[in-house]
C-alpha cells in the first residue's frame, strides 16, 4: 500500500501566521478531530492521531476500504513557514502563470527558491512576465496543481475531508485552502 496526503496550504500575513495555526488547532483538538500530542504518524516529522470525532469531517468509505484509523502513518501534520513555500500535488511540475495577464511563466528558474527551506531573512523573489512586462512576488503568482502555503495542514491517508468541514476551517480562521494530494 502506498502513503497519502491531503493537503490544504493558505497563505497567511507572516505577521499573524503562528497565531492562527496555533488557534487551528487549539479548536481540532478541542473539537476531538485530532489528538493534542504530537507523535510519529506521518512521514518523518511529528503529527497528529486522529481524534474520537475524525469520522465527522471526513467522507466515510466502504467496507472494501481500510479504516485509515488503524494505520500507522495517519496524522496531520501542521507546518508553519515564514515565507510560503510551494506545495505541489505529486511528481508533475506545477504551471505557473501571471497574475496580471495569465501567461505561463516559465517554472524552471523558480523551483530552487520555491521548493527550498528558507529562515525569516530570506526574501521572496519577484519575476517578470515575459508577455506583458507585469513584476510580482514568485508567491503572487497563479499555480496550478500546486499552492503556495504558509500554513500547511497535511492528513496523511485519510479518507477525503468533507467539504463543509474545509469550509468551516476557511470562515472560522479567515483563511482560504487549497486543496491538494500528494501520493508515494
């Protein structure tokens, strides 16, 4: 069996970003939908268990379906980063395009910077487009199949969230989520 994620990133002003991810999950724990002790169940970093009321947020599957609450790599892991670095939905690049004029920009240049580990002093590049001239933040620009987020949930192998829940998370902690899935 292989491992996955669903992943929902937002971006979120530096400025308020731990707060807001702190009040998540303050309110998922509180609300039994995981566990309040980080552990082992993701891949490599801490995470997680699901909590008593996980069936609530998460579309219930069949029999013919393995109950993701029994496996071992099964938490959501909360990441938190000073600048958003790109999430993406498994080994295809994402596209990048201009915010202004929707032209593909080319994403080869912008990989290092986006997919790096990066401290608080570093600062987000800006790029032109080729086809109207507009200058932006690389985090500015429109993604697809992929995300910039600083605030990162990731559920590994559960069952696809429902989407009211993905929507209370949005108004309740004033953020917009994309949602991708990542597959190992």
């Amino acid at each position: 069996m292989s491992d996955s994620a669903q992943v929902l990133a937002a971006k979120v002003d530096d400025g308020v970003v731990r707060e807001r991810a702190k009040t998540m999950l303050d309110w998922l724990v509180g609300q039994g939908i995981v566990e309040a002790e980080e552990g082992e169940s993701d891949l490599g970093n801490p995470a997680y268990r699901p909590g008593r009321r996980v069936l609530e947020v998460v579309e219930v599957q069949g029999p013919d379906f393995y109950d993701f609450r029994r496996l071992v790599t099964n938490g959501m892991e909360l990441t938190v980063n000073p600048s958003p670095p790109l999430q993406s939905s498994g080994d295809e690049l994402p596209t990048f395009r201009c915010p202004a004029c929707a032209a593909e920009i080319d994403g080869e240049p912008l990989l290092e910077w986006a997919l790096g580990d990066r401290d608080e002093s570093v600062t987000v590049p800006r790029v032109a487009c080729a086809a109207c001239g507009a200058a932006c933040l690389v985090t500015d620009l429109i993604v697809e199949d992929g995300a910039f987020g600083n605030l990162v949930l990731r559920f590994w192998n559960w069952w696809p969230l429902k989407k009211v829940f993905i929507a209370e998370l949005e108004g309740r902690f004033d953020v917009e989520f994309v949602q991708l899935w990542e597959r190992w």
